[in-house]
C-alpha cells in the first residue's frame, strides 16, 4: 500500500503535490518523492522519511512545471532502500516517470522477460521499475515514430494488462505529450479522478483517494474503473479507455478495515460508513461469545477502529469511553519496518487513562490483529491500569494468509491467527476472551454500503488470490527471499539524491 497522485494544471504544481501527499501519509511513511515536468524536461526529488521532512525550500523550487506526480511509500520486504522511493525514470522513450501503488505477482518472470527481449535493465528490486520498462517497451511498440496520440497510448496500456499480473494503480508522465493513470483488471487498489474548473480551463488530478481530491479543492468525479486508463494530453485534453479484456471489481476489504482514510470514498463506498457497519455485525457476534452485562465498557484503540467500537457499543447497549489517548507524532505501527520498532513504539504511542480502566470490565475494539504484538502490549496496558478483565473484539476477521498485493504482511509465520484457534490466540494476546468478525459479515458490511461492491480482495482472510497465479510454491519463494540476508542492509542512510534535468536551482 502506497500513496500516489497525479496533478495536471495552470498552474505550478508543487505545492499541490506536497499538499496531497501530505494529504495521503497515511498510505505510506517510509520515502516520498515527487516528479514534475516542465518544457518537456523532467525535475525529480525523493529521499526516505516523511513528507515533511523528505522536501525543503530548495527542493521545491527546482520541481517546475503544471505537471507532475508524487508517491509516499509504504515499505513491504525489501523495499526500505533509498533507491527503491519513487516516482522511477527512464529516458526511453520520450522519457517517462512513473509512480505506481501495489504488487506484481509475476515480477521475476517480467524481470527477466525485460532482460532477454525487450533489451531493458532493471536497477533495482523494485517491481515498480519493472513494471515501468513494461509500459516504456510497450509505448515504444506502440509509438509511430516521434508521434504518441492516445490510441497508441491505450494500445500500451492494453498490452501491459496482458504481460503483468498483480495488483497496480499507476500515474505517469510522458514527456512532451501528457499524464497517464491506469489501474489493474482487478480492481485491487483504489484510483479516482478529480477536477477543478477553471478560467483557464479545467485542471485534474489523480489520486488513491478521494480524500487527496476534496482537501485541495478538486470536484470528486469518479472512480477509475478496472482495467480503464486515462490520459490526459499535453493540451488538457482528457481520454479514457477501458483497455482490459475482461475487467471485474475486486477491491481490497483491508482497505476499508485499516488502510484508508475514514472520510474517503473507496468505489463508491465511504470507509467511514463500512466501518460502521463492521462495528454492527461485530456487535451481533460479541453478543453471542461474551455475556454483555459482563461488559461495563467499550474502548477504540484509536484512530481506525472508533467508528466500528462507537457502533458496537450503541448496539450493545454498554457505556463507550475513550481510555487511549494518542501521541499524533508516532507513526502507525503496523507499518514501521521490524518487529522491535514495531513493539518498542506501542507505548510511545499509546497511553491509558487509568481512571476509565479501574475496577471495569473493558472491551477493546481494534481494526484487525496482524501479528499480535501490538495486541498483547495493549491488553497488557489496560491490565496495568486497573482493568479486571480485558476482552478483546476484532472488526476483522482473523488474517491467517499473506498479501501478495501490496501490504507488508508476506509470512505465515509472523501472522498470529495462522495456525492457531481464537483460543490460543487469546492466550497469545493474554486476554481474557477474543472475539473476531466474520469473514462474510466483512464483505457485507461494505456491499451494505454500496451493493454494487459483489467481490473483493480478502485473501488475507479466505485464502483466495484473485489474480488466479498465486501457488503455494509462490508463497513459498516470497517467504524464502524475506528470510534471506539483504545486500541492501545498512544502505538506509544514503545521502538523499536528486535528479534534476531541469538548470540548477539556488540553494535556500
């Protein structure tokens, strides 16, 4: 799960796609970079951290142009080196950057397929370069010559479609003749498209989610549907292309319980209103595991999981209290890389108010349990602050299978449902009881708010790979190579690196 926006303006874009990225931080805190386009010219900066601390003054001046695209980076096994941030360039052909939000699933194939056939290098263990020399080697296809229209553009898109498999939502940039975004057949990772009307005519932007559009002003216009592409020209124009042959809306359920803003709106669904309806049902199943007068209250662990606690508290009919108060400058812990981070910032994070805790019978609510840690250092929290019992309720159902699109979670062994009962998992966590959702109650408390929504992307949950080419042997090998030593270890530090077509600017 990554961050990415595109912006096509009057306007220079920079500051804008600050703002957005800023605006989606919570898709990714690992590197965030930004490429802007300018007389045909590239200007690129992107460096590991935060996005308000990756970009300075100087930074922002040397990015030009009405064009431009950006990433936060979200870091999945492998992936915490700096050269791996994006947006990515190649010079060939036209000259193309590319920022791209997911996984492929047959990157290794595609890898070496570049290599033997299209004559292209990759630099990188990143699967988003290899998917940019796919769209480049078929743009160059595609290409009449010197000329790119947007059929040839839609031809490539097409043809990336049938070589890549996995989850893919992609903005890019093609010198001298406009921005592109596509998104896979699947539907797997989210993609919408804004506008802003204007005097000088209309600008767009393109972002992972709606909430990116709204904060700087942009009218919500739709959904990129899967397998669509749409390309807007180097004269504002803009054309659209469904380019897949047999598309079908798969987004991913974690989405809605975890990775998204709550005041977004994923493929027509809010996240907010899913959550609540998670909250409802989970209210139907607490009710049928723990006798509810044995329950004095309901607790978020916050911030995702309130809507759903809030609901289920109203349904049960017990008192909601807020009894974890937040430290807003800690990042979010399922995705810090390493466990020993991961563990170490829960308390930095979290802190109880003992006095909500004394003597109570307390229900904790959560988004999901991943791997347990911070589960067990939160139910031993409230135990420390006077809690007698500590129950503990899940808004999603047990994640007993990896991702393989796009979030960090590619080891059965670091899963605590796998393998396990609820029971022992409860003993894992050192709660007194554990209730989770159900799988199907999770699906429907998204179709509830959309019905359109029939098919999702749970395989965390049910096991079922919508690509169709995940094998237990696949697993296998991703679990294999995140257990290998790194060549990359210890490079996280590298001084931050600037690629600048464009004149040198001043320093600040």
């Amino acid at each position: 799960m990554c961050g990415i926006v595109g912006v096509v303006s009057h306007s220079p874009v920079n500051q804008l796609l600050y703002d957005a990225l800023l605006l989606l931080q919570h898709r990714g805190q690992d590197a965030a970079g930004i490429a802007t386009n300018h007389s045909s010219m590239f200007s690129m900066f992107k460096a590991n951290g935060l996005v308000r601390d990756v970009f300075r003054t100087r930074n922002m001046r040397s990015l030009q142009g009405n064009t431009g695209i950006g990433h936060c980076r979200y870091p999945t096994a492998g992936s915490s080196s700096e050269e791996e941030a994006q947006p990515f360039y190649v010079n060939a052909p036209f000259g193309i950057t590319l920022a791209h939000n997911g996984n492929l699933t047959n990157q290794a194939v595609l890898k070496d397929e570049l290599f033997r056939n299209d004559r292209r290098h990759i630099n990188t263990d990143s699967d988003s370069e290899v998917l940019l020399n796919v769209l480049a080697h078929e743009i160059q296809e595609a290409a009449d010559g010197y000329s790119l229209d947007a059929d040839a553009v839609f031809k490539a898109v097409a043809a990336v479609h049938r070589r890549v498999r996995g989850a893919y939502a992609v903005v890019a940039q093609i010198a001298g003749h406009g921005l592109l975004a596509f998104r896979d057949p699947f539907g797997i990772r989210p993609l919408c498209l804004g506008i802003n009307e204007t005097e000088q005519g209309n600008e767009y932007l393109v972002a992972s989610e709606s909430v990116a559009l709204e904060g700087l002003g942009f009218r919500f216009v739709r959904d990129i549907a899967p397998g669509e592409a749409v390309f807007i020209d180097e004269n504002n124009q803009l054309h659209e292309r469904q380019c897949a042959e047999n598309p079908s809306l798969n987004p991913c359920a974690f989405e809605f319980v975890y990775l998204a803003r709550p005041d977004s709106v994923i493929d027509g669904a809010s996240v907010y209103a899913t959550r609540l309806r998670m909250g409802e049902y989970l209210a139907d199943k607490v009710s049928k595991e723990i006798p509810v007068d044995e329950i004095d209250v309901v607790m978020p662990i916050p911030d995702s999981s309130r809507p759903a606690a809030i609901q289920l508290a109203l349904k049960l009919g017990v008192e909601y209290r807020e009894g974890f108060i937040k430290n807003r400058y800690i990042g979010r812990t399922f995705i810090m890389p390493g466990q020993g981070m991961r563990k170490k910032s829960v308390r930095q994070k979290l802190n109880a108010i003992s006095s909500e805790f004394k003597d109570k019978n307390v229900l904790l609510v959560d988004d999901s349990i991943v791997r347990g840690t911070t589960s067990r250092e939160i139910v031993q929290m409230a135990r420390e602050a006077g809690a007698r019992k500590v129950f503990f309720a899940s808004a999603a159902p047990p994640v007993l299978y990896p991702n393989v699109y796009g979030i960090d979670m590619p080891t059965r062994d670091e899963l605590i449902a796998h393998g396990r009962t609820t029971e022992e998992v409860c003993r894992e966590i050192t709660a007194d009881r554990v209730v989770y959702q159900d799988v199907d109650a999770l699906k429907r408390a998204i179709s509830d708010v959309n019905p359109e929504i029939k098919n999702f992307e749970a395989s965390c949950f049910d096991g079922v790979y919508v690509t169709g080419d995940v094998t237990p042997e696949y697993l296998d090998r991703q679990e294999s190579a995140r257990h290998a030593p790194s060549s990359k270890d210890g490079n996280e530090d590298k001084v931050r690196t600037q690629l600048n077509l464009n004149p040198p600017v001043a320093a600040e």
